[in-house]
RNA sequence: GCCGAUGUGGUGGAAUGGCAGACACGCUUGACUCAAAAUCAAGUAACGAAAGUUGUGCGGGUUCAAGUCCCGCCAUCGGCACCA
C-alpha cells in the first residue's frame, strides 16, 4: 500500500466527522469522562507546534476512553480576548473583531487537519456576546457580593506609548514593546477578593490529583505564613500593630521598622522632629518602581523618626522607630518590630544603622557577626519566662501570652493580593457597571447582558490612561438602573483571564442562552476529569478559575467545590538549538510544514515521541523520519497479513506485554515509551515475515492513539471489524500470558556480569545457581576463592558473592 | 536567598535497588541497483590486539548489587523574591 497521507487523512478527518463520532452526550448510560487542554490563543502567527504536544496527548487519553466505553467531551474554543489582536487592530487599521475572526479560521483549519478529537459541535469563544453574557453574570455576581471592588491602585505607564501595561508586559522595568521606561501612575481600579479565598485555595489542594511540583507552585504563591500580631504602644500613647512569624523573638526587638506609607507619619506628623527628612525619604521611595525597589535589595535605607519612640510590651524597653522601603505597606501591618539577631534583613539595617543586637535564640555563631535564623534546633535566653523553651514551644507560649494580656495576638498572613481586573484596553469584556451620582456603582440588571462592545473609530489608548470607551460618549452616557439619573458607563474591561477562568464550564453546556450551564449538564460532567496545560499557567490561570470556581460553589451554580480533578502539566517544545522558540531567534518550526511534508499522524506520533512529555524537548528534524518510517512499516503489514484469527504462540507474550505496557504508558504520559514498545512489536512482527489478522487487529487499535488517520486505513483496508478502529474496543490482555517460558539471566561474580545464561522462568535458586555455576565464564572468577553468599533474583540474575 | 526540576553514547532519550544505553536518529559495512534514493540485513559507549578494564555532573557513604538510596558539592533551567 502506497502511503499517501494527503489522501488519507482528510478522507478520515470527514468521515469522523459525517459520522459524529466524536460528539459528546449529555447523559448517557455509559461513564463520563471530561478531559480538557488549555484553549488556545488565536494569534496571527497561527498554530505552533507546541500546541500539538498537548492536545495529541490528551487525544490519546480520549480516544483510549471511548475505546474503554466512556462518554467522552474533548471541547476546544478559543481564548481570544487579548492585546496582540488590539495592537494588530490599531496598526492595521482592522477591527478587532475581524483579525479575531481571521486568525479563529486560520487556527480552526490548522487544528482539524491534525485529527485531533475535539467534539467541534460544541466550540465557543470568549469574544462572543452569548458567551461573554456570562462572563459578565459572573462578575455581577461577585458584586453582589462584595468580592468585587473598586480601589485606588497603582498602575504600569509606558511614558513613550502613554498606555496602561499589564504587568506581564512590563519586563525588566521597561515597556515589552518600546523599551521605554515604565512609571507608576494611580488609578481606580477594579479588584476581585481572591484574598477571601487563600485559606480554601490551599487546604483544597488536598482534594485534587495534581503534580507536587504544581501543589507546591501554588502554595509559594498564596504565601500562608502564621505567626502573630504584636501590639506595641509609643512615646505618643497610640498603639502600632506589628505582624511577625517569630513571636518568640520578641524579647529581642531593638527597633521598630514601619513602611513609608504607613499612616501613622502623618498622624504624629506634628510630633516628629524631622519631618521634612521623612517627607524627602516618602518622596523618593514614591518615585521608585517596583523594579527598582526590589534592585537595591542589598543596601538598605531609612530613617530614624525623631520624637517618637515605641514600647516593648513585654519588657517595658523603650526602642526607636524608623521608615523605610525595606518594609512592605502591602503585607502584614506595614509595620514590623525588627530582631536584628535573628533576622538577616534585620541584621543588615541594625549593622548599618549601629543598633544593639541582642541574642534571644541560642545555639548558632556569634550574632554579631550573622543573624542566626534556624528555628529548629535553637533555645531561647534572655528572654524572661521563655528562657530554655525551644522555638516552637516559646512561640506558644508567647501568644498565649499575649492573648491573655490582650497585646496580641495569633495571626495568619497570606502574600497573596487581591487581582487587579481593570484593564484600559478595548478588546476584551466590558465591566457591566453603571456609575451613578447618586447611587455609585450600580450593577446592571442581569436582563440588559450581555453589554456589548461597542464599535469605536479608534481602539489606540488614550492619553490620559482611560480606555478607549471612554470616548464613547453615546455609550458612556446611560442611566441609572437604580435611579433612573444622568449617569455613565464603567469604561474599563475585563483582563484576559476573566473568560478563561470559567470555559470549561461552558463546554458542558455551550449554546445555552438562559443560564452559564444547565443543571442538568453541570451535574452530569462537573468535574473535569482530566486537565492538561502548561507550566507558565500553574499559578495566575490555576488560581483565578479555582477561585471562580469556589465562589459558584458557594453560590450553588456548580456543584463541586474543585474545578478540575487532575491536573497535568507538558513540557514546551524547543527550537532545534535548545533555545525557546521565537521568530527573533529564527528557530520557529511551523506545524503545517511538517503535516504537509510528512502527515499529520507522523507529527503525531513524532511530538509524543520526541522525550517525557513533561520535560522540554528540542525539535529534532532528523528523528521525524523515524517515526514517518514506522507508520510506513505499519501500513506494509497490511501487505503481509494471513487469515489466522489468533494470536500465535511465539508472538503471544509480546502481544500481552505490549497490550499492557501501552496501555499503562499512556495513563501516565509515557508516550514515548509507549511507542516504544509498538516499534519493538512491530520489530518482531516483521521478523516472523508475517502477521495474522488477528494481530493486525490488535496492533492497529493501539495504533489508533497515536496515528489514528493511518490505523482507519489499515482497519478498513484489512477489514478488521466493523465501523471505525477510532471506537473500536480496547483490547484486554492476560496477565499470565505476559511472562516468557524462558528467560536470559545475568550470572554475577562479586556484581560483576560474568556470563549470560537461558534458563526456565520459573526455576527456582537451587536450580538457576547449579546452572550459574556450570558456566565456564563464571567459574574463572570464583576459583581458588570461597563462596561466601548466593543471590537468586527471579528471571534477573544469580550473583555469587566469593572472597 | 527561597521553592521546584534536571544532569546518562555522536544526537533525542530508556532503565519497580538487580544485565546501563530499550526505542529511534545518525554513522559504518553488506544485499538489491548501471547508479542513486528507498528498502532489507549486520554492526555501532570509551580504552584495549585480546583477556579485560573503565564508564550515568563531582566527592564521599550504605549494599552481595547504586543512574536509582543517604551525606556534601557543582552546573543548567523554571518559579518566587526585602512577604517580617
């Protein structure tokens, strides 16, 4: 058979088609099974090919589903809100809508000429009105119910493009684009609480199958800490707060650090004797970026407050107050009390500063010289009642303590924010508020969604930093929906984020225009069972749809409290240089070359082979061919096959093996070993110089997963059975039939392979250690020595130990 | 600095503590061919004529046996980063 893949792979891909079998039921007498890749970004670059890495791989967990009798959905759509298309948009003079629908066609060919199992019935996109209505219902809801909100917040300015940047496009300070610099400018922006949620977005972790390394992603992310807050009282008679996770060091604070924004400045501004230094010292720390903040990390600056000092509550001892940078407005209290001692940033502003160090926590080096910090093995001294308590128990009894005292208290703190969702961009789902004079932020009513886009002249952003809607007059001028008053639009829109943090939902119920999902549907395919997607979306992506997720659960939309069971993470495809691929480095590899060239079912088979799917994996032009050889040698045992309707006994074990094998692989992402296994089977298939139809009809169902186009011709061809080879029934394997009669054993002197030697499977140490020592090789290396120990590991080895 | 990965032939990569290098690419030789391509067959870690020795980033250790386990390093990558 002559293998013309261009013939053969859209005649299948119709086909699949005409004959729907790769729609999904709602409701069904078979299990479900809902398995999910991160939906793509249209970009005008078109598909990459390492969109394919991922969706082959949950293909073949789909096809092999369908084939074990599952109801499978395998949804695509498209995630195609975003600044690329805007960009494009206003340099091409298009409108957005356009270059999405463009770039959307592009994709969706790309994609269905891969054979990829998508159930195409049910596609949706995030810039749709029917799909972003509920997008917005959402984010009314979160409204209702105080998780949204609106909050003076600093922004990122590219002062040379006099636009609003997301924090993703600022790299290194600079803007991406332009390479100019970045400034702060404060906004009102709109926040959602995710904070609410940072307890549960951890302690649930505990109810999902997700990788650790994802786990631990996530966990480093929120940032839980516990420890205490600490009351301390000034000079002044007002009371500051700190928050510490080492409470048990209190009796060693030698200062106290407070943030330069902190509002108790200009509370004790008529108090403070140097207040014009401290201004000069705000105003500098103002000026600086994020970036530069964090770069001067090593040298740290302050200054003492004059004026004012702060008390010890537990020891009376009155120490000095200072502000600087090195203390965060943002977590905590914006105030700490500072343990030079123990504490190495501590230790580096007392150095610099010429504070008192005193020791609390014994058992490091002269603290003088470093800050000792080791929390494990320390004792405490000087420290009153604490002295001679481990760390851990004068922690305890240090907030019991204070509790009892009422100067503090336990405290739990998380580094996570609350999610900046304003942008002041065009593209994307417009916020459905109403700001009135009279009654504020007034939600609009769930009857008048979706509120669509309205068509502008330009999309550019504006000058002073509004979105481009702003200039909308006649959609900006609206009324109350409360009152009925003059009032207008929110003009910002939503992040990119907002319409993917919810699709999968969506899927289970796509062209539903009265609710996000039915019941019916949600009940039936909640939760994803299966979810794939990349690293880089472990923690923004992960977090913001789980947390999503916990909030319809807790307004009764969904009905579990975890959006996806499990979660698996691919490696990225690399250039052939090792490098990430980019058009600037010139090592892009364009999928359609490869499928027109080779195929689609080699691209397949090729991306599942190239490495563990969880690792990076250069491209590797040459080793393609290998795999287009495989599927060539496939197709020829077509040529060779006999009518026999079994197994043979000589290829039996390998069959059973293989059955197995590829089947277990492919449930933990082995792929590459997988099709291991199918080349050595087919290695010893050609060695036979034949194949019975039987084997033909096993082998081309475990085909089916990886070159299912190819696996429908040799089906259909040979008839092998009825129908598609793509909903055939999975073959079973005998476990019993796994093992060979006989074995080849390593024979070992001292753990040194000595000689190699047949023996029955099942004999036993006696038997497999005479045999070992009837072989000559073995015996040069034991003579004129004594045994000393005999090790028989079954169907592995003999080793003779001898001195 | 913290968290998490990774390190194996010329290359991509395999190996529940049990024969390191499966499978594939490449290369070498042979068959077929006027010739080439394709295909098929054999070989292919290094050193050594051979017997054999040495080999999984480095240094130790445990074990009859270590790529795998333990201790201490080095390098590369990803994420977070003055979070008290």
């Amino acid at each position: 058979m002559k293998y013309d893949h261009k013939l053969i792979e859209p005649k299948w891909q119709k086909a699949w088609e005409d004959a729907g079998i790769f729609h999904a039921e709602t409701n069904s007498t078979k299990p479900k099974f809902y398995t999910l890749i991160e939906f793509p970004y249209p970009s005008g670059q078109g598909l990459h090919v390492g969109h394919p890495r991922s969706y082959t791989a949950l293909d073949i967990i789909a096809r092999k589903r369908r084939q074990q009798g599952y109801n499978v959905l395998y949804p695509i759509g498209w995630d195609a809100f975003g600044l690329p298309t805007e960009n494009f948009a206003i340099k091409n003079h298009i409108h957005p809508k356009e270059v999405t629908k463009k770039n959307v066609a592009r994709f969706k060919s790309q994609l269905q000429s891969i054979g990829i199992s998508f159930d195409w019935s049910r596609e949706i996109n995030t810039t749709d009105p029917a799909y972003y209505k509920w997008t917005q219902w959402i984010f009314l809801q979160l409204f209702k119910h105080d998780l949204a909100y609106k909050k003076e917040m600093a922004v990122n300015w590219c002062t040379s493009c006099k636009c609003v940047l997301a924090n993703e496009e600022v790299v290194n300070g600079v803007c991406e684009r332009c390479g100019s610099e970045v400034v702060r400018k404060v906004k009102s922006q709109w926040m959602l609480k995710i904070t609410a949620y940072a307890d549960r977005l951890i302690s649930d972790l505990d109810l999902v199958d997700y990788p650790d390394r994802v786990k631990a992603q996530q966990k480093n992310w929120i940032g839980r800490s516990t420890g205490a807050e600490v009351d301390f009282t000034t000079t002044t008679g007002d009371t500051l707060t700190v928050y510490t996770t080492r409470p048990d060091t209190l009796f060693g604070a030698t200062y106290m650090v407070i943030s330069p924004e902190h509002p108790l400045i200009e509370k004790l501004s008529g108090v403070i004797g140097n207040m014009d230094e401290i201004r000069a010292y705000q105003a500098e720390a103002a000026k600086k970026s994020d970036f530069e903040r964090t770069e001067v990390a090593k040298d740290k600056t302050g200054v003492r407050i004059d004026g004012v000092e702060a008390v010890n509550p537990v020891n009376g001892r009155q120490i000095p107050i200072f502000i600087s940078d090195y203390v965060l407005v943002s977590y905590g209290t914006g105030a700490i009390m500072a343990v030079p001692a123990h504490d190495t940033r501590d230790w580096e502003f007392a150095k610099k500063f010429d504070l008192p160090i005193i020791e609390v926590v014994k058992g490091g080096e002269d603290v003088q010289q470093a800050a000792f910090t080791d929390c494990a093995t320390g004792i405490l001294v000087n420290s009153d009642y604490l002295d001679g308590l481990s760390v851990e128990d004068a922690k305890k009894r240090i907030i019991d303590k204070l509790t009892e005292t009422g100067k503090g208290r336990a405290k739990v703190n998380f580094k996570l924010r609350d999610w900046v969702f304003s942008r002041q961009r065009y593209w994307g789902e417009p916020i459905p508020i109403v700001h009135c004079p009279c009654c504020g932020a007034v939600p609009l009513p769930e009857s008048e969604l979706p509120l669509e886009l309205p068509d502008v002249e330009s999309y550019e952003p504006t000058d002073n930093g509004e979105s481009p809607l702003a200039n909308m007059t006649d959609w900006v001028n609206t009324k109350c929906p409360k009152c009925g008053a003059a009032a207008k639009r929110e003009t910002d829109t939503m992040p990119q984020w907002a319409g993917s943090s919810w699709y999968f939902l969506r899927y289970m119920d796509p062209h539903n225009d009265t609710a996000l999902a039915s019941k019916e549907a949600l009940d039936y395919w909640s939760p994803v069972d299966w979810y794939n997607g990349g690293m880089e979306h472990t923690t923004l992506h992960l977090l913001y749809s789980r947390f999503w997720h916990k909030f319809l659960y807790d307004i009764n939309v969904v009905p579990t409290p975890e959006p996806y069971a499990k979660r698996t993470s691919h490696g990225m495809i690399l250039g052939e240089n090792g490098e990430k691929m980019s058009k600037s480095r010139g090592n892009v590899v364009n999928p359609d070359d490869i499928i027109n060239e080779y195929g689609a079912d080699t691209l397949r088979m090729f991306e599942m082979f190239i490495g563990d799917f969880e690792k990076a994996a250069p491209w590797n032009s040459n080793s393609i061919k290998g795999c287009r050889r495989f599927i060539e040698r496939f197709l020829g045992l077509a040529a060779v096959m006999t009518d026999g309707a079994a197994i043979r006994p000589e290829l039996e074990g390998a069959f059973h093996k293989a059955i197995k094998k590829v089947g277990e692989d492919v449930e933990n992402l082995k792929f590459n070993t997988a099709i291991a296994v199918l080349m050595s089977l087919i290695n010893d298939i050609y060695a036979t110089g034949s194949v019975t139809k039987e084997e033909l009809r096993i082998f081309t169902i475990l085909m089916s997963l990886f070159a299912p186009h190819a696996a429908e011709e040799v089906w259909s061809e040979g008839k092998l059975g009825s129908g598609f080879v793509s909903i055939a029934e999975w073959p079973t394997y005998d476990e019993s039939k796994c093992v060979e009669n006989t074995v080849e054993i390593a024979v070992q002197v001292n753990g040194k392979v000595r000689d190699k030697i047949m023996v029955a499977a099942d004999i036993d140490q006696e038997g497999a250690l005479a045999l070992a020592k009837a072989s000559a090789k073995a015996a040069a290396f034991i003579e004129g020595k004594t045994i000393v120990k005999e090790i028989y590991v079954k169907g592995k080895l003999v080793n003779i130990v001898a001195k």
